[in-house]
C-alpha cells in the first residue's frame, strides 16, 4: 500500500540482501507509487562495460587476467583477486 500524498516525505532507504530474497519484488512495489528507485547494481555493471573508464581503471590496475574474451570484466575472477590478497 503507497502512502497518501499528506503523509509522504523525503526519505533515502537501503535495500540489500542474500539472492532470491524477494528484493526485487520489494522494488516493483516501491515503483508502483511513484518512488524513483536507483539501482546500484545496474550502476555498477554500467560503469564496466568494456571501454569505458572504470574498466581501463580496472585493467590498468590489475591486469588483463580480470578480463574474459569477450571483453568483458570478470567480475567473479576481481572478486577472487581482491577478497583473496591479505593486505
């Protein structure tokens, strides 16, 4: 149920949680009344893509090895790199 146009006010809320949680199911109802929603994994994936900065920022750092061949980050093979180097 959206809230009455008298009762609403600005708010920033955080959804997070484990995958298949119903998180995306939260957002659709949260769009439904109106609520501008940003996406910050639709942001993160964006900032990516092959050619742009955030990659070539990416690469330059830690090498070709995070990449897959198409071109694109391997985002799993990062994750290892990073959660896996004790400093």
């Amino acid at each position: 149920e959206c809230l009455s146009p008298e009762s609403q006010r600005m708010r920033i809320v955080g959804l997070t949680g484990g995958i298949a949680c119903g998180k995306s199911t939260v957002v659709k109802a949260i769009e439904r009344c109106g609520v501008p929603v940003i996406d910050c994994d639709k942001i993160a994936r964006q900032v990516v893509t092959p050619g742009s900065p955030g990659l070539r920022d990416i690469v330059k750092h830690f090498g070709n090895d995070v990449l897959r061949d198409d071109g694109t980050l391997d985002r799993k093979g990062l994750g290892r790199i990073i959660f896996n180097d004790s400093d």
